[in-house]
C-alpha cells in the first residue's frame, strides 16, 4: 500500500531541527510539545543512551525516534503506539523522514509488552507518558488527545511494569515528568527495581520553579543520584527559547 507522504484535509506539515525533522500531525488531534525533544536529548547527550536496542513507548506521531534518527544519528529504535490513527500517521512519518530502517513501528498496548517483547529486549527504554490523572484539569477536545495527556489508557505503575520488563539487568529508563509528581514517580520506579540515576530540572524561566524533571533510572542500579544543572527553557523574552533549547529545536 501506498503512503500518503503530504498533509492532507485537517493536517498540518510541520519542521524542526533545522528542517531535518519533517511531521505530520492533525490540527485537532495530539501534537507534540516541546517534551518530547528534551527527553531525546537528555537521553543521548546525559545518560549515554548511543547503543543498543531502544523501545519508545507511547511514541504518538514518532517524533522521539524521528528526532534520535535523523537529529541524533541512532539506530535501532522500536516505537510503540496504541491508537490506530496516530500509528498510521506515525508510519507516514517514519517513510516521509526515511528512516523505516533505523526504526520500527510496532501497534500495541505497553501494558502488554510481554505478550509482544521477550523479558530483557532492549538496553535502553524512553517515555513520554500521560501526565494527568484521569480527573485533573480540562478535558482534551479529542479521545486521542485525551488518551495521549490523560492516564486512561496507561498509569504511571505501568510505564514502570513496562520498562522493567523490557530492559536488560543495567538497562536505562529515560522519562519526562512533572516536578510535582517526583515523589510519586521516584517511588513508583523503585517498586520495579528501577533506582533514579541522574536527574534534570526543567524550569520555564530561570527564576521560576520547574516545571518538569528529566529522569534517567537503571534496573538493578544502586543508589546514588546526581542532579545535573537546571534547564532553562526561556530567555528573559518568554517568547525566545534559551541557547541550549533553540539548539536542540533549530
């Protein structure tokens, strides 16, 4: 079957990286943040996530193995995805940036990995998952985007159960997640034997309290955490993104 490789009624073709990341999303559907970038980034350049086999997990449109593809130079990568539509949008992604052979598309539910991956698949595990309790804030405007911010279709304790059983002993897990929920997720990640390596807080601007934290775990791993410099994601200007994150979108 032929992919449609241009944005068709309701779509939107969009460019970063310096134009080397090229993405379809839906206008009304889920569209990626900025979130998914920083982890690609942190995972590469902070927690030496080079080689060996990688799993995104929830990968929406593909933009994580897009950008660890094309921006970062990686191989290797599985992406998995549960909504039919944004897998099928994920799949013209990956052929419109040709790079069908550094990743492969897998639909599935990463509450299930065991039926579809053997314990100890993969080196490294990236995710990008739901934020919101089921009841929390505004309601999105669409089922996909609901199931990609919500905890409907997956909880944190899953993410978790997930990651442990598709990393090898050693193995990493890298996650964005909100500041507020640290204590949760830390928590969460040691009740699977996942210890907290090396974590980054995300601050909008540099006097303001962060936002998100980037978290890098191992399984099996010992404690000892390090807590690298703040990220800073604007400039005095709020609309002009800092050096080191203009470089990582640009």
């Amino acid at each position: 079957m032929r992919l449609e490789l241009q944005a068709g009624p309701g779509e939107t073709l969009d460019a970063i990286c310096g134009g080397e990341v090229q993405v379809l999303q839906r206008r009304l559907g889920y569209r990626f943040t900025l979130d998914p970038l920083l982890l690609a980034h942190f995972a590469v350049y902070e927690t030496g996530a080079l080689r060996g086999r990688l799993m995104d997990l929830g990968t929406g449109c593909g933009i994580i193995p897009l950008v660890l593809a094309r921006r970062l130079g990686r191989k290797d990568i599985t992406a998995l995805e549960l909504q039919p539509r944004l897998f099928s949008l994920a799949e013209r992604n990956l052929y419109l940036n040709r790079c069908e052979r550094e990743v492969s598309l897998v639909q599935g539910d990463l509450r299930r990995v065991g039926e579809q991956f053997p314990s100890g698949s993969f080196a490294h595990v990236l995710c990008n998952p739901p934020y919101r309790a089921r009841a929390s804030g505004r309601s999105s405007l669409s089922i996909e985007k609901a199931i990609a911010r919500h905890e409907l279709a997956c909880e944190l304790a899953d993410v978790a159960r997930a990651a442990a059983h598709l990393l090898v002993t050693r193995g990493s897990l890298c996650m964005v997640y909100p500041a507020s929920r640290f204590g949760d997720l830390v928590s969460m990640l040691r009740d699977h034997r996942l210890e907290p390596r090396t974590a980054r807080w995300v601050h909008p601007r540099g006097d303001r309290p962060a936002k998100l934290v980037l978290l890098h775990a191992v399984k099996g791993g010992r404690a000892d955490l390090t807590v690298l410099p703040p990220l800073v994601v604007h400039a005095d200007d709020e609309h002009a993104f800092t050096e080191e994150v203009r470089a990582m979108i640009v």
